[in-house]
C-alpha cells in the first residue's frame, strides 16, 4: 500500500510536541491571536511523558496545584497528590477547551530545523510515516 502523503503546509508557527509544554505553547500562541499555528507530535495522542507512562498507580510527588496551567486553573483535583490518569485527563481537557486541538497534526515527526536565509525564518521538516517530507515553516 502506497505511503499517505501530506500536501506541503505553510504555517508562520510551528509548536513540536503537544506535552505540557507543547499544549501550553500552542494555547498561548493561540489567545494572544496566532491563526496560521500548527502543533506538530509525532504520537497519536497529546499529553507527552504523562500519556506515555500510563500505570495507573503513577502519583504526581509533589502537590497537584503545581502541575496546572495559569490559565486553566483546576479546582477538581481529586486529591493532594493526584493520579497520572487525573493528569493526563485534565491535559488532554485543557488542549480541548482552549482551542488548540484542531491545529494539532498528529503522527508527524519532526526531523530537522532549518533556518531559511531568504525568508527570513526557521522551517521545520516533518514526515509522516517517515515517508513525507512537509514543512511547518516557524515565525522569523
Ligand atoms: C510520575 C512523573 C512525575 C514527574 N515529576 C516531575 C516533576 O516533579 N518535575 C518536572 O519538571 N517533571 C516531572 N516529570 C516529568 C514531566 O513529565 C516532564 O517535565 C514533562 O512531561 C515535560 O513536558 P514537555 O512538554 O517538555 O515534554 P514531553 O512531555 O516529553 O512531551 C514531548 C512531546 O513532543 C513530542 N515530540 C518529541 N520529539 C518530537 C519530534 N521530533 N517531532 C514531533 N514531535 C516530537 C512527543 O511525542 C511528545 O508529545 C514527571 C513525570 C512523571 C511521569
């Protein structure tokens, strides 16, 4: 079967990753009025290392506040020290109530950067299977 292939997107910002820093990256370049953003991960999922270690007795060691964003402040902790689940869930909530799910591209690894004389700017080459070569090109 034929590899899928991406037409070649043109984004003036590139986000690599949608972990904790990637999702609060990506809601923060949005309210403050980035349209043109594309989040770039190679999983299928967001959340980073807490969707990846996912056993469920997994704790946060120190208290649950400290693992919330500013501007999704979360008063449903359901406890102190609250689970990997619980932090996954309410990761994957945030990426969805402020918006940036939709310019998530998931799948696609990034695997280079490029700074582009003529533009000027930094490109950011990605594929898709490993197959494709697009690029996210990121604000000069
Ligand atoms: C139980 C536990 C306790 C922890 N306690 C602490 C703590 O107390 N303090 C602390 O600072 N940290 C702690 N951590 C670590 C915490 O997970 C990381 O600090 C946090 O995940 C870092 O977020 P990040 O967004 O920078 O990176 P990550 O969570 O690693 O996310 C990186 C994202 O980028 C994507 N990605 C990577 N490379 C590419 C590429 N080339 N192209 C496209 N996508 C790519 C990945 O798929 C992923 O989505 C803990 C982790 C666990 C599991």
């Amino acid at each position: 079967m034929p590899a899928p292939t991406l037409s070649a997107p043109d984004h003036s910002v590139a986000v690599i990753g949608a972990g904790p820093g990637g999702i609060a990256a990506g809601v923060t370049l949005k309210r403050a009025g980035g349209r043109d953003l594309v989040v770039l991960v190679r999983a299928e999922k967001v959340g980073g290392r807490w969707r990846d270690n996912g056993r469920p007795e997994l704790e946060v060691d120190i208290p649950s506040l400290a693992y919330r964003y500013s501007f999704a402040r979360n008063p449903h902790w359901g406890k102190l020290f609250a689970s990997g689940p619980e932090v996954k869930r309410y990761r994957v909530a945030v990426a969805r109530q402020f918006g940036s799910s939709p310019n998530i591209r998931f799948g696609t690894t990034v695997v280079g950067e490029e700074w582009d004389h003529d533009r000027p700017a930094r490109t950011c080459p990605s594929g898709w299977d490993g197959d494709d070569r697009s690029t996210g090109r990121s604000g000069s």
